[in-house]
C-alpha cells in the first residue's frame, strides 16, 4: 500500500546502436495510495516498458522512480514490493497452488504457520480453497491467472501490483468472473494497482483513473468520465469510445460578429466558451462530436439552420443501437451517429444532422480548446 | 481408391523392414538354433539364452556396461547443461560457441577413437608425457583405471557438447517472464534453478538423458579402437562382448540370443528412466 511516483521517465532501448528506439519519453505519473489505475494505449506505445521501469525489471535511461517518496530507482525487483501479473499465467508448475502462492512468503522466511494463514485469507478471498493442492497443470489458464495473482498479493507487504495485459490468454466468457475477483483483490487490501491493457473496456471497469499513452508519451490521466467527456486532445477523442469521437476538419468564418466552424457549405455554432477563445486566424481546427451526442431528424427541418443536410452511407448494427454513418451534403465529410435499434433508416437515405452547441469539442492543431 | 495412402507410405514401410524387422525377424530366428560352421543348424529353444546368462564374461560386460552408462550420465548431464547455462544467450558469442561445440560430434565415431589413441600412446603420446610431467605414470594398455577414465573422458569429450545443444535450445524457449517473476518473488538463484529452469527444461533433459543412455549402451567402435576392450576385458563393453560372440567365436546363435537380450535390457532401461523423469517433480506438494 503506497503511493507510485514515476519522474521525467526516459527509456531507450540498444541506445548508441542503429536500432536505437526511444520507448518512453517525458513521462510523470503519480498513483495515488490505495487507487485502482489502468494503463491504456495501442500496441507498441511504452506501456510494458513503463510497467517494467515500475517493478525495477528494467532501468530507466532517465528519471526517477519514488515509492512513498523514497527514491527506489537504483533498487531492484525484489527490494521495491511490488508484485506483477503477466501477460499469461506464470506458474511454478512443479509444485501445487499452495507451493505456488507459499513461495514468495518462503523466500521472505516468513514462518510456515504465518503462511498458512495468509494463504487461507487469499484463498478465501480468490476462491482458490478447492484446487490448493491441485497442479496447475490440470487448471486452465484462467485459474493459473487466478494463482498468480494470489501470488502477488500474498506478501502483506506487497505495495502495488502491477497487471501487464493478464485477460490475453482468458476466454471471453470468463473475463468477467476473473476480473471481478482482481477488482475485489484490489478493494480488499487497498492496494495501489496499475492495470496495463489495449482494450478500453477492460481499464474503464477497473480503474477509477486511466493514464493514456501514445508514442511513448503520457497524453492524459483522468477519470474515465473526464477521459470520455474532456478528451485533452483529437487521439483521445477518437481512442476513447467505440466509435470514437467525430473529427471533422473546419474552417472558420465570422457569422454576426462572431467566429463560427464551417464545414463546407455548412456553419456550425459552437458554445460560448470556445466561440470566445476562437481566433479568426487558426488554420488545422477540428470539431469533435460524440455519435450519441448527434441528433438524427429524417423530416425535412425546412428552415431550421441549426440542421445540416446529409445523405446516409452506412447503417450497422451494434447490439442495443445502430451506428449510422452519414455523408454531409456537398463536402466529403462523413459523420456517425447512434441511433436507436428500431429506428427506420436505410443506405442513400436524405436526412438531416443537428451538432447541439454544447456537446461540441473543438481542437486547434489537434489540442483542445477551452474557455479563455 | 481407399489405399492410396498406404501408396505413400510404401516406401519408408520397405526401406524400414529391410534395415529393422527383417533383421530383427532373422535375430530371433537365429537365437533359437544352434549355429556352428560346418554343421547343420538345428533348433535348441532357449539354449543360447541360458547360456549366455549363465556365462561369467557377459555378466561381467553387462555389469561394467551399466557402470559406464551411469558415470556417463552423471557427468555429461549435468556438465552438459551447466556449460548451456553458461553460454552467451546473444551477441558474437553465440555463433563462436556452437562452432566449437559442433566439432566433435562431426568426427566419426572410429576417428574419435584413433584420436584419442594417438593421444594416449606411451610412444608419442600428449597425454602420457603430460601426466609424466606430473610425475604420474600414466599407462593405457596395463592399468585398468587408467583405461577406464580415458574411455570415458574420451566419450565426455565426444558427446557432451551434444547435451549442451539439446540444453541450450530448451533454455532458449523458456519466457522471460519466469525469470521476471521468480525476480519478484525475491527467488535466490538456486531457487530460480530448481522451480523455473529445471522443471521448464525436463522434456529437453527426458531427451537428452535417454539419447545418451542408449548411445552410451551402444558404445563399440570408440573403445574398441583405444583398448581394444582391454586390459584384460577391463574396458569390453556390451556390444564389444556380442560381436566377439558372434563373429570372433563363430557362435552365431549365441550371438543373435546376446543381441536379442541387449535390445531387451535397453528398451527395459530407457522406458523406466522415460516413466520416472516425466513424472518427476510434476505438481509435486507443496513441499520444499
């Protein structure tokens, strides 16, 4: 239980070689004790090699790592207390669950009763009781993931526990289960976690903050609501949600005095707030628009202005809801939105767009715009 | 056609009747008759086996036989899989490494032998003017031990590079993340030795152990052209014993009977060490 603190991070990987690759660059990261975190990105943006430089795995090039404010850069793995869980389950498998889950504590010379009933609480707990004296070998890869974990937590010392993408080899079906039983772990002993993943689903539900990475670069770390709502730039817009958000490439005009988002033919107004700290003289200006936020109206709106023309190219399908994606007319802008499931609406149908002011996103050279 | 996969088999079918069945087939024949050149053979049951087990000299090669298969073992293995753990896992290393280790299992079985005799010649000898040297009288053709320990330090020389290669490979396929994890969990090195390399390596050393076992079983030309099986029979080995039987005796009954309880004796120890090493440590309790 403690407070992770990553400072100014800097990783090359075969530095001073042809194959120099820079994995991490100017990253600070601040887990608060006893939180929940997710670490989200696309494949190959850092989030391992952030993982590891955490766990004392790999040194950094640059920067700092502070546990409770104790700098423990220089330390290694077995000194830092923190437990990882891999990509797939590694297990001991020449010995049982309980060997397994009894091994960390044996190599502390914790005493064997101590163990026993540290084990029975984490057994309790992962509702491991029934295979603690089978061989992992005869349980699948979702126990053995189980084991692991148990085999993070099972120091009372443990600091954090750090999950490096552990759902990889777990049947869909039974994400669900696993995945309440870590969330659990994690509440019970309100341990500080940082849950590495590429599936937004998976961090949304885990974590109360998530640390976005791109490029090796931390883009934001928010909430999920903040995340969904505040996109600090157009990645996360589009990253965070599924579909993303609607980039759509603007221009910008004065209409009544005022700056106003023009799309082609079409003016779109924005809130107050932005329309303030708008400059006639950007170029590369995106507005951003959440599908659920577009309203869909299949009547003509005759002279109402606040709707755009715009001809649908594809309806699909997606459980609950239909994604609908729809051309505005005269640009070759296309714009989703989502629509009820029994909402009527076919391919090359004429329908009309609504953009409510205030559910409108505005970027200025892919960063986010807000009040002045 | 249903059999037109068999068409295709055909032909690994034939060339492996010819080298195996049919000489086993004709083995087991011959160890039931009694074979003497310039008589007639006639059937005497199992004769040849009763023989043959109640001759001292097989007793005796059999008995040095295991002897040597196990000093064989317990050195090369271990060794073997050691010198693996020592080598480079990348980098220029890595390529110098395995060259050196493939060179003496690319010589020939009876050059390595005429090898190591040129070396151990009393005449012109590295190896016994060394130990002269030393001031040890090293004697191939007259001392018993010293005859023992070449053979097999000639085999060790041979064949453990091959259980390093067989070692080295299974080390390879091992995930990072074990060591990662053992790491972690505040593992000392023996403890990462005896949970995470070893019991990942046993199919690789199942491998190993049984190639070696039943080579070192096998061992003939080797030996045959450094002692000659002496002094004495102090280095005739099992093999060395059968062909003596067979051809320099004449006997050929007793011959393919010594042949047929080799191959018996073989298949029996390599089936218990295969049984006993698969399930060794295999979710074993959770004892220490």
């Amino acid at each position: 239980m403690a407070e992770i603190e990553v400072r100014d991070i800097r990783h090359v990987y075969d530095a001073g070689t042809a194959d120099e690759t820079v994995a991490i660059d100017d990253v600070d990261l601040t887990l608060q004790d006893g939180t929940a975190n997710a670490l989200l990105g696309p494949s190959g943006c850092g989030k391992t090699t952030l993982l590891q430089i955490i766990s004392g795995l790999l040194q950094p090039t640059e920067g700092q790592v502070l546990i409770d404010g104790e700098d423990v850069t220089a330390k290694p793995p077995a000194e830092r207390d923190i437990a990882q869980v891999f990509q797939f389950p590694v297990i001991y498998d020449s010995m049982d669950v309980y060997g397994n889950l009894a091994f960390p504590l044996r190599n502390g010379g914790v005493p064997e009763a101590e163990i026993e009933e540290r084990i029975q609480k984490i057994a309790d707990l992962l509702e491991l009781n029934d295979i603690l004296h089978s061989s992992p070998s005869n349980l699948g890869p979702e126990l053995n993931q189980l084991v692991a974990l148990g085999r993070g937590i099972i120091r009372a010392d443990t600091s954090a526990i750090l999950f490096d993408e552990p759902m990889t080899d777990v049947e869909p079906a039974r994400k669900l289960t696993i995945r309440r039983r870590v969330k659990e772990a994690q509440k019970e002993f309100d341990i500080t976690a940082l849950y590495v993943t590429h599936d937004q689903h998976e961090a949304l539900t885990f974590a109360e903050k998530v640390a976005i990475m791109r490029d090796g670069r931390l883009v934001q770390y928010d909430t999920g609501e903040n995340l969904y709502e505040n996109p600090v730039n157009t990645f996360i817009g589009h990253f965070i949600g599924s579909p993303g958000m609607n980039l759509l490439g603007c221009g910008l005009t004065k209409e009544n005095g005022a700056p106003h988002a023009q799309i082609g033919p079409h003016a779109i107004s924005v809130s107050d707030d932005i329309h303030h700290a708008m400059d006639l003289s950007w170029t590369d200006c995106h507005i951003g628009i959440r599908p659920s936020s577009v309203t869909v109206q299949v009547a003509d709106p005759q002279d109402d202005t606040h709707y755009i023309p715009a001809t649908v190219s594809q309806v699909e399908m997606v459980g609950g809801y239909q994604i609908l994606t729809a051309r505005l007319d005269d640009t070759d802008v296309e714009v989703k939105a989502r629509v009820a499931h029994d909402y009527m609406i076919d391919e090359d149908v004429s329908i009309w767009l609504r953009f409510p002011p205030d559910t409108i996103q505005f970027f200025h050279e892919e960063e986010a715009v807000h009040a002045p | 056609m249903k059999q037109r996969p068999w068409l295709f088999l055909l032909p690994a079918l034939l060339l492996v009747s010819i080298s195996a069945f049919i000489p086993l087939i004709t083995v087991m024949n011959y160890s039931q008759l009694t074979l003497l050149p310039g008589t007639e053979p006639y059937f005497s049951g199992l004769e040849n086996f009763v023989a043959i087990l109640e001759d001292e000299a097989f007793r005796a090669a059999l008995g040095r036989q295991v002897i040597f298969s196990f000093l064989v073992l317990i050195t090369e293995i271990p060794l073997g899989l050691g010198l693996a753990m020592a080598m480079p896992k990348e980098g220029p290393g890595v390529g110098l490494s395995l060259v050196l280790l493939g060179i003496p299992l690319l010589i020939p079985w009876n050059v390595v032998g005429i090898i190591w005799r040129v070396f151990t010649r009393s005449d012109i000898g590295v190896l016994p003017a060394a130990f002269d040297w030393f001031g040890y009288s090293y004697e191939i053709s007259s001392s018993t031990f010293d005859a023992w320990w070449t053979v097999l330090a000639m085999d060790i020389w041979h064949w453990t590079p091959l259980v390093v290669l067989i070692c080295y490979a299974g080390i390879q396929a091992i995930p990072e993340e074990y060591y990662m994890a053992a790491k972690i969990d505040r593992a000392s090195p023996w403890k990462t030795f005896r949970y995470v390399t070893l019991p990942n390596l046993r199919g690789v050393l199942i491998i190993a152990v049984l190639l070696r076992l039943m080579d070192s079983f096998k061992i003939y030309a080797e030996p045959f052209v450094l002692t000659g099986g002496g002094p004495g029979s102090s280095t005739t080995f099992l093999s060395t014993y059968t062909s003596r039987m067979a051809i320099g005796g004449f006997q050929m009954g007793r011959g393919a009977a010594t042949s047929l309880i080799y191959f018996f004796i073989v298949i029996l120890i390599s089936f218990v060490i295969y049984i006993v090493m698969l399930n060794l440590g295999q979710g074993a309790g959770g004892d220490q």
